[in-house]
C-alpha cells in the first residue's frame, strides 16, 4: 500500500504542491530564472522538468518584469502560470506588472477578465545572504487591493494554500520564509488539498495575551510562549494570510486576552503590526488593557551577516515585548 503522507521540509510541500497541481490541472505552468533542469536556486522546482517538460516547466531570461508580464498574458487567456521570483528582493522590476496590471485587470476589464496568477518569492533574513536577498516588504503588497498575500509557517499549509492560490481566479502573491526551508518536517498528504486562503490558525491558547505573527517568525513567537510558560499564558495566532487578513481571529482572540503583541521580520514603519493594532482598536477598544506591542525588525536596510541575527526578532526579544504588555 502506497504511503498515505511523507515528513517534508516547507521547500519539498512547495515541490510537492507544485507537482501535484500540475498533475490535477494541465493549464498550470511553471515558469522563472533556473526553474527548469536546474531545479530552481532553492530546489522547489526540482524533478518536475524532468516529468513536465519544457512546455510547462519554462526557464525564463534573467527579467523579472518580462515574466510577470508574459505570466499575465497567459493567466488572462486561462493559463494558471506559477512565476518564481529567485529572492523577494529582486521582485521590485516586476511590482509594476503586479500592481499596475495583474491587481487590476477584473477591474479594468469590468469582469471580463480574470488573473489566476501565483508570485512565488522566497522572503526574509537569516541565511546568512547577500544584499537584496533578505528582504521582507509584503506590506507594499497588501497595500494593493486585488491582490492576495499568503505567508506560510509549515510544511502542511505550505502545500495547502499553495494548491488555493493556484485555484484563485486571481492574482496571489506567495511569500515563502526561506530561513525556515528546511529547518523542520511535518507529515504532508500527498493527496491533493486545501488550506483556505483568508482564515488564521491558533497554534497555542492562551489567556493573557495574544501574539500575532506569521511565516518564518512563527518558530520564535512559539519558543518565547513557551519559555513563559508558568509566567505569562501566550496565545499564538499564525494569520498565514496577510490579504485578506482574518480580523474577526484578530479580534476574538484580543477580546479573550484583552493584550496583545505582533511580531514580524519587516521594518516597524509602515508595517502589518501597525495595520493590526488599528483593527483591534476599531474593533475591541474597549477590551484592551495595555498599549500593543510591535516586535519587529528596524527601520534600516537589511544589515548584512554581523548584524542579522541582532536585527531578526528572536525567542528573547520577543519574551521582552510579551512582558512589557502583559505586566502594563
């Protein structure tokens, strides 16, 4: 009897999603710098030239803009084209073709058109990277409405939200926290699934505060609930979706705790942390009792490999956040 699941790294449930998307719906094509023999820079795509072909596994010239680009083309003429962008940094040639025209086109097309687009990049520091392949900029995404922004945190929803972003009838830009790739397993059907887009996950109740985060950050938010365990009750919400973000977890869980803190890897100016605090207080004022907290990266480029570990949020930093809300 065939295995049921296999225990994946979050870069092999890419894989895995990948291929068996392409094996569910012959429209999906994957396309980017290296995707094909080589198997991409991370080794996502690898094996699925081999299986697929160069008709739907496409290496692409190095030009970010003319991938998106042809990548709408296609997705508007009922293709479902998975571009990779090699590093989120190098992503900012093509933000005009994703903002500009695959966000809008149901909207500029009055509904006549759709863009079933996927935006693979790898985002965030830690791997020790040179500039430009650290970044964590999602912010400027979700500020685009049209577009959806997913950022998983496991090797099973990895695969899940994969597989309903490829479904979307539009445009989704899916942010893979590198520094994680390969630092854990998780068991991973290998049947075909969905996680659903737009919905977070409570990965630890809590009483006293709630934690918000996300992607790679989710691992030390965790870590820091359980050094305080018997101090402070943590709660730890994954909201796995930035857009649309699920406000009424958002706001349930504050509503229980009544604190609450956000941790991500991004510059504090301008982030998701200050977009989370607003919808609580729109939403549950009057159940909070101490200022939010944001645990964040800092307001600086992304420091090359002396300082990174001291810019990424970690386990102790966030323990100290936690503490500041929950003894206010």
């Amino acid at each position: 009897m065939a295995a049921e699941s296999e225990n994946l790294t979050l870069v092999q449930a890419v894989r895995d999603g990948l291929h068996t998307e392409m094996e569910r719906d012959e429209d999906v094509v994957v396309m980017g710098e290296d995707v094909g023999e080589n198997g991409g820079v991370f080794r996502a795509t690898e094996g699925l030239y081999d299986e697929f072909g160069g008709d739907r596994v496409i290496d692409t010239p190095l030009a970010e803009s003319g991938i998106v680009g042809t990548a709408i083309g296609m997705a508007a003429y009922g293709m479902r084209p998975v571009p990779e962008m090699q590093f989120m940094g190098f992503i900012y040639p093509a933000f005009d073709q994703i903002v500009s025209h695959a966000a809008r086109l149901r909207t500029r097309s009055r509904g006549r058109y759709t863009c079933p687009l996927v935006v693979r990049a790898p985002y965030g520091g830690g791997i020790r990277a040179p500039e430009h392949h650290s970044e964590s900029t999602e912010a400027m995404f979700v500020h685009q409405p049209g577009l959806k922004v997913v950022m998983p945190s496991t090797p099973y929803d990895t695969k899940g939200l994969l597989a309903s972003a490829i479904r979307s009838p539009d445009p989704v830009v899916f942010l893979e926290p590198k520094l994680i790739y390969r630092a854990f397993r998780e068991e991973v059907p290998n049947e075909s699934y969905e996680v659903p887009i737009g919905e977070a996950a409570v990965r630890r109740e809590g009483s006293d505060i709630s934690v918000f985060t996300w992607g790679a950050m989710t691992r030390p938010t965790m870590e820091a609930a359980e050094n305080l365990e018997g101090e402070i009750d943590v709660e730890v919400v994954d909201l796995r979706t930035l857009s649309p973000l699920d406000e009424d977890a958002i706001v349930e869980s504050f509503k229980k705790t009544g604190r609450a803190a956000v941790v991500h890897e991004a510059p504090k100016t301008g982030g998701l942390a200050g977009e989370i605090t607003a919808t609580i207080q729109e939403q549950a004022l009057v159940y909070q009792e101490a200022p939010i907290e944001r645990i964040t990266g800092f307001d600086t480029p992304f420091p090359l490999y002396a300082l990174e570990d001291y810019y990424l949020p970690e386990a102790a930093r966030i323990e100290d956040g936690i503490r500041n809300a929950a003894e206010f």
